[in-house]
C-alpha cells in the first residue's frame, strides 16, 4: 500500500509541475502535500527523492522540496537534441516516397486530433498528449530504435516545454497548430530542407530557441 501512495503522490506531483501548476522555484513541504493527498508523509518522501534523482526537484532537509524551473541553458539543449533527431527523421522518411506517403496520412489524422483537444473541457493535458504523440510518430517511423528512445526519454521535459510555451498566450496553441500543418505540407512534398526550415522557425516562435 505505502509503494501504491509513493506512485500516487510521484505521478500527481510530476504532472502538476509539467503542467505548470507547480510552478519552477516552488517550495513543497512534505507535510502540505500528505495533507492535501491524504495520504502520510513516508510516501510524500519518497516521491520527493524519486524526483529529486530525476532532476525535477532540490530537497532541502528541514525545510522541503524545491521544483526545478527550466533554465535556458537546458531548454536550449533540448531543442537542440530535438531538432537533430526531427530533421534526420524527416530525411530518413522523404528519401522513400511511398513510406512518406503513409507517414503523412497518419500525422494529418495525429493533427485532427491536436484540432479536437482544443475543444475539449480540460484542453491543456490533452493538447500536449497530441502535440507530442505528433513529434514522437515522425521519429517512430524512421525506424531507428535508439534515436526513438532518445526521444521518449526526452518526452515529459518536452511536454513541460510546451505548456510553458502554450500558457504565455491565448493565440498559442492556435499557433502551434498551424505550424504542425505547415511542417507536414513540406513533408507532403518530399522536401526535407523545407521541413528543417520549418521547424527552425516553429522552435523559434513558440519556444524562442534558435537550434541552427
């Protein structure tokens, strides 16, 4: 039962600081969050050092947990990782034409469903599931496990990312959408230049990351 708590508060507390309702440079105490999930203080501790080991909080002893914001140097890096995995995906995929033929169908229906997640009731949570379920599917289907596992690993930062991104205005999800179609429309046409072209200036809009 204190292992099922562990996983409980550990999943509450990492959703809510990738969301952003846990905001960067807070400070948690063990005794507010037990009280708030109900839950003791043994399980609350050993979420706080599961995610400590992870890199999403500082513990202090006596004093909390303070939550990781993302700094600039660890944003950047990661669109840099991102952009290199994305671009070759899209030149892996664009050199076999009847292979990118079927890949766009399935990002377009990918994106229908990004559409869908911004008239839903709870759009936020949703909204990121599709965003990344649409960068992670171009990597998939390059077909390089590695560079595929590289990029999973990279996904809960990349969600916290863009929720960050999404949340600075009402018009950004919006935007983002819009640059989704227009990465597909060049993968559409087989031209994979035009895609890291456009995914430049995606990261630079909504991110504000210059990955060249």
């Amino acid at each position: 039962m204190a292992a099922l708590a562990s996983e409980r508060v550990y999943d509450d507390l990492k959703e809510r600081i990738i969301l952003g309702e846990i905001p960067g440079n807070a400070l948690l105490s063990e005794g507010e969050v037990a009280q708030r999930l109900g839950v003791s203080r043994t399980p609350v501790r050993e979420a706080f050092l599961r995610l400590q080991t992870e890199g999403w909080m500082h513990l202090y002893p006596k004093r909390g947990a303070l939550v990781e914001g993302v700094d600039q140097h660890e944003g950047t890096e990661i669109l840099e990782a991102r952009r290199l995995i994305e671009v070759w995906a899209a030149r892996r995929i664009c050199a076999t034409p009847t292979q990118c033929e079927r890949v766009v169908d399935e990002l377009d229906r990918a994106l229908d469903e990004q559409e869908h997640a911004l008239t839903e009731t709870a759009p936020l949570p949703a909204f990121l599931d599709a965003d990344l379920h649409f960068h992670q599917l171009l990597v998939e289907r390059a077909g390089n496990r590695i560079l595929t596992a590289v990029a999973h690993q990279l996904a809960d930062r990349q969600r916290r990312m863009t929720a960050l991104a999404v949340s600075a205005g009402a018009d950004r999800p919006r935007r983002v959408l819009t640059q989704h179609r227009a990465l597909l429309e060049t993968l559409r046409t087989g031209d994979a230049d035009a895609f890291a072209a456009a995914l430049d200036r995606h990261f630079a809009d909504i991110h504000g990351g210059d990955t060249r």
